[in-house]
C-alpha cells in the first residue's frame, strides 16, 4: 500500500503508481475485459452448442454487433491492460516478497491472472492480425485460458474489493493534487490511458464499423476481395479449383425420405430468394452482402423435409475443420437462410464458394460454409 504523500515531503514516485489511478484503471480493464470475455463464450457456444443452448437467426446482424464488440472490447484491454501494469510494477519489488500464506497466494494469483490475460489479449491480437505464430489449435487454447483468466481476475477483485472501494472513494474528493516530483499527475495519467484505447480502437475497428473504415489504418480485411466481399479462405487454399469447377458437380441433398441430387441449372430453376446479410468472421472482421440463392426451407421442402430439422453439410474442401458444418433448426426454418449462388449481383466467384454456399443469417463466418457438395438432414 502506498503511504499518502505528508506535506513538505516530496512524492518518491509518481502519481501513475498512486492506488486511485490502479483502482480506476482496473475498474475499465475489469469493465472491457469481461464484456470481451461474455461475447467470446457466446461466439464459443454458437460454435458447439451445449444441447440447452439454442441461439436465434434474428436479428441478422447481432452476431457481427457480439464478435465486433469481442475483438474491439478485446483491443482496448491492451493499453488498459499495460497502463494497469506500469501503475503497479513498483508493486513487484515489495520485500519482503511474501509475507504470510495468504499474501503468497494473493501474489501467486496476480502471477496468473497477469500472465493468462496477456496470453489471451495477445494470441487474440495475432489471431485477428491472421497470423498465426504457433502450433496450437488457436480457439480451444484461447478458450480454455479465458476461464484461468476470468477465474483468477474474480480472485483478485474479491482480495482487493476493500482497496478499490477506498481508492474509488477518494477519486471522488475534490481536494486539488499535491505537486508530483516527476511525471504525469494522476488525471494527466488518467487522460493518457484512455488517449491511447481510444486510439487502439480507432485504429482497428474499421474491419467491423463500416463508417470507421476510413479511419482505421491498421484495419485488417475492409472490403478488398471478389465482388467486394473479403475473403477467408480461397478456392486454391482450399484444394477445390478442380472439384469445384467440374461439369459433374452435382448438389447431394439426403433425406429420411429420399437422396436427391440437383445441378446448378437445377438449383436455379428453384425459387430464388434474395437477401442482404454479413459474412462476420470470428477473426472481427464483417461485411454486408447481397446474396441470391435457393431458402433453405424451399430445398427442404422440395425434397420431402420439413424445414426445422438439423442439417449437416459437407463442402468439397475434404479436410480442415471447416469443411463441415451443421445448421440448426432455428435457421433450417428461417426463409433468410440460403444456398447462395450469387452475390452481389453476379455469379459466386470461386473464391466465395462457387457453386454453391450457405449463408445464414446472424452466424459466425465459420459456419458459412463454401462449396458445398452435400447436405444432409440429420434429425
Ligand atoms: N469450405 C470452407 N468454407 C468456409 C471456410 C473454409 O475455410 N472452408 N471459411 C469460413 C470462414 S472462417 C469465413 S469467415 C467465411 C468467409 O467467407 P468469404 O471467404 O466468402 O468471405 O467462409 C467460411 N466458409
Ligand atoms: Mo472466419
């Protein structure tokens, strides 16, 4: 604990380091860092559904607004979260180094907490950079660390509730500061930190805000790419610029009742529905689109299903993690749900899953599926 600075003495270290500028950092860090951690376990869930959880196919642009608010919430932590550590490293040298039990377990926890959520801000930095500097699978191991994270910051706020009721306390005093000997006062620490978040949002947010593209120079993926959507993964990454082109290609369709396979002059000969929906990619970037294809009630219908059975569906990519994908009953009932065939006016290009794709409203990108060679009802 820092000792209130006595008149005529000056201060020995500056005011960054003072417990009321640590208490309210902590109280933004602890604010962004738990809507980041929210919106990460709903994007997790809707990724594997738990048998109890069910997510809606409306609003169409509530998922982009959850994983927008992911990766910018999760961006803002970084200055928070260095602005919080320079306000405490001073902490680090305190002797002795452990005290009492409970003091070995208070610092052991900050030891975790400090390192799981730079783990977790860092790996979710370079993820949405597209880079990917390691050998783990990302989203399990980015998932399994945010519950160290959130675990042990709960730990933390409980041990230094009485500390940070105080110092927000005497935030509130209107007594003028004492003159600092070095560096920046307290309010001047303050400005700075929220200065540089504000900064760091700005900078990236345009993936996600459209009117903020314009702003955001370090903004990864805005509208570059075929018929001016972005693109994930290419035809030629994915291995099926041959599948995918073949004149043979035809669109399996499997039910309990029956096994129906369409050709693309088939699949448009169908109803067409169109429909303006994003593409929001788990990575923070999202773009609205214009899509025209068959409603996936319709080809249900057509085939002897009822719309509101789950169904799998098989792209022609035959390995990766993403060439599967199952959509549930919620958006198998839903008219806006479709097997794309264009976009934006034209034919599908390759690169965005030509023949054929699914585009469902308010989903993850990853569960959009591209070239898809099968769909099956599964229950
Ligand atoms: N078969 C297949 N479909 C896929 C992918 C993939 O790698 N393979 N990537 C997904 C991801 S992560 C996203 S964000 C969207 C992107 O669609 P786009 O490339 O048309 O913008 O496609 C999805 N569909
Ligand atoms: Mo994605």
């Amino acid at each position: 604990m820092e000792e209130e600075p006595t008149k005529g003495q000056p201060r020995s270290r500056s005011a960054a380091h003072d417990e009321r500028v640590t208490a309210r950092i902590g109280l933004w860090l602890a604010i962004s860092f738990g809507l980041c951690f929210a919106t990460g376990l709903l994007s997790h869930l809707i990724q594997h559904p738990p048998s109890w959880f069910t997510w809606p196919s409306r609003p169409v642009w509530l998922y982009r607004v959850t994983q927008g608010t992911h990766v910018i919430s999760g961006i803002a932590s970084i200055p928070l979260l260095l602005a919080k550590l320079w306000s405490v490293y001073p902490k680090l040298f305190e002797r002795p180094v452990v005290r009492s039990v409970p003091h070995a377990v208070e610092r052991l926890s900050i030891l975790v907490l400090s390192a799981s959520v730079f783990f977790e801000l860092t790996t979710g930095l370079l993820n949405v950079a597209q880079n990917y500097p390691w050998n783990f699978y990302f989203p399990t191991v980015h998932y399994a660390v945010a519950w160290i994270a959130v675990g042990s910051l709960l730990v933390h706020i409980a041990v230094k509730l009485p500390v940070v009721r105080r110092a927000l306390e005497r935030t509130t005093d209107r007594k003028p500061e004492p003159k600092t000997t070095s560096g920046l006062s307290r309010r001047g620490f303050l400005r700075t930190t929220l200065l540089s978040t504000g900064a760091a949002v700005l900078a990236t947010a345009g993936a996600t805000v459209p009117w903020l593209r314009d702003v955001s120079v370090l903004s990864w993926r805005s509208d570059n790419g075929p018929q001016g959507v972005p693109v994930n993964r290419t035809a030629a990454a994915a291995g099926v610029l041959t599948s995918a082109r073949d004149p043979e290609w035809r669109l399996e369709v499997v039910t309990s009742a029956a096994t129906r396979s369409f050709t693309l002059a088939e699949l448009r000969a169908l109803p067409q529905t169109t429909a303006e929906l994003p593409i929001a990619c788990v990575e923070g970037w999202s773009a609205n689109a214009t899509w025209t294809g068959v409603a996936l009630p319709d080809l249900l219908r057509a085939t002897g299903a009822a719309p509101g059975v789950t169904v799998k569906v098989t792209s022609l990519e035959n390995r990766g993690l993403y060439s599967r994908s199952t959509v549930p009953g919620e958006h198998t009932a839903d008219p806006l749900t479709l097997l794309a065939l264009d976009l934006n006016g034209g034919e599908l290009d390759l690169d965005h899953g030509y023949p054929c794709r699914i585009i469902a409203p308010n989903r993850p990108g990853v569960l959009q599926t591209k070239w898809v060679r099968r769909l099956e009802v599964v229950a």
